[in-house]
C-alpha cells in the first residue's frame, strides 16, 4: 500500500501534465503509471528524471536504456521498476525466455561481484591496465 496518495493525472500541474503526454506517447501508455503519478508531490524531480532519461536513450538506445534500468532495478529490489522495465521489453518483442535470460546474466554478475567483494579482493584492474593489456 503507499505511504502517500497518488493524484489523477487530471488534477496534475500543467508543467506535470505535459510530461506525462510525452511519457505515455513514448512508452505507449494509455495512461500514465502510478509510479509517475508520485512526482506530482515533486514535478521538478519527475521533469529532470525525463530529460535524463530522454537524454540517455538519445546515447544508448531504448532497448540498451531498459536493460540497465531492469539491472538496477533488480539491485535495487524494485519491484514496480522491475515490472515496468520488464514490461517495456516485452513491447520491443522480448520474449519469456530472453528476459529470462537476461534476469539469469544480471543475477549471475550480482553473486559474481558479491563474491569478490565479500572477499575484499584488491583490485588490479584498471582502465589504464585493461588499455595497455588490449595495445598488446
């Protein structure tokens, strides 16, 4: 249950309402989703998370965007992020079995980071070491 109510898209400040058409044009949404609809408390937050977002699809692409967004949302343990991101995979034509997948490669480098950390294992890999090995 949330700790704050969530507003209609309607009664929305216009700066909000707007921001929300672009997201629902964007993602193929008939109505924008409840995890919007929070920054209505917080416009400036939902119009600056947009542009970054808007910005960063510009750089990696939809596709390569949701998948670090289903990664951190999975550290994260977000679970309405999770479903969201999932979700926007699946309108791109990823199938049961690819976010499957992908789900088992996140995880996968989790516990493998985990592990190392757990460890305390000092690094010896750097930029400039993994340049120099890739020159060779």
């Amino acid at each position: 249950m949330a700790t704050v109510s969530l507003r209609s898209e309607e009664s929305a400040p216009p700066e909000l309402k707007a921001v929300f058409a672009e997201m629902r044009e964007h993602f193929g949404l008939d109505e924008i989703h409840n995890g919007a609809k929070a920054f209505v408390y917080r416009p400036e937050v939902l119009q600056q998370a947009w542009d970054n977002y808007k910005e960063a699809e510009k750089t990696w692409g939809k596709e390569t965007l949701l998948l670090i967004n289903l990664a951190v949302a999975m550290e994260r343990n977000c679970t309405y992020a999770i479903n969201f991101n999932t979700a926007m995979l699946k309108q791109l034509g990823y199938e049961d079995s690819k976010i499957e997948n992908v789900v088992h490669l996140i995880s996968s480098a989790a516990q493998r980071y985990d592990y190392v950390n757990g460890l305390q294992i000092e690094s010896d890999v750097t930029p400039d070491t993994v340049a120099r090995k890739m020159a060779a």
